[in-house]
C-alpha cells in the first residue's frame, strides 16, 4: 500500500531554505507522489539548496541482495506487514535536469541496505 497524496503541498514560501532533508520517506510513496514531493523540496529551496535523502533500496552485496529481494516480494504480497515501505533507486528518481547530484552511496546495515543522496538545486 503506496502513499499516493491526491495533492501535495508543504507549507512554506518558495525559494526559502537552503536544505531539504527525507529520511525513509521516498520508499513510502508512489513514483508520482516521490516525483510530487522532489517537486516541492526544489520548489521550497533556494537556487544551490541541497537536498538530503535516505530511504531503502537494492542491494549490493549478497546479504543485503537476499535482504531487499525478499523484502520486494514481501511488500507485493502482504505490503501492509512492511508499512507499505518497498526497495527503490533514489539516484533513478533524482535524474532531472534541476539536481545536480553530488554523493550516493550505498550503506549496508545487519543486510539492510540503504542509498543516500545529497543532490544541489540546479538554477537561479
């Protein structure tokens, strides 16, 4: 079960942070709803803002490998046990032209893996 917002939007005035920051928010939600959300962290930021996240995604060694394969078939079966949280690619997601990223990497907790990214706002 994906969080899918019929609407998105996050209180604050356009252009005004200089950071955004998502832990294990994106591998809640929709492909819409994480495009909606970018949308507004890129619209809350000021030009060079950075945007921070972390979420859940695929693995890269063999435990972390079995780890988010059986998690992927675990959330298309009975995803309300997951919390409807799935494996996703954030590097995939933050490709459009307003994110320059600037680090993603793949961290590997207990076979748990987890990408984080830190992308700058293109633009001014």
């Amino acid at each position: 079960m994906l969080l899918d917002p019929p609407a998105l939007e996050l209180p604050g005035d356009t252009g005004t942070f200089d950071r955004f920051v998502a832990a294990y928010v994106f591998d809640l939600l929709s492909p819409q709803a994480g495009e909606a959300l970018l949308g507004e962290a890129a619209r809350l930021l000021v030009p060079g803002g950075l945007l921070g996240v972390v979420s859940l995604t695929k693995g890269t060694t063999i435990s972390s490998r079995i780890v988010s394969s059986g998690w992927e078939a675990i959330a298309k079966r009975w995803p309300s046990l997951l919390g409807g949280c799935q494996p996703i690619e954030l590097r995939d997601l933050i490709s459009g032209p307003e994110w320059a990223i600037e680090h993603c990497d793949v961290a590997v907790k207990f076979g748990v893996p987890s990408e984080v990214v830190i992308a700058r706002l293109v633009g001014g």
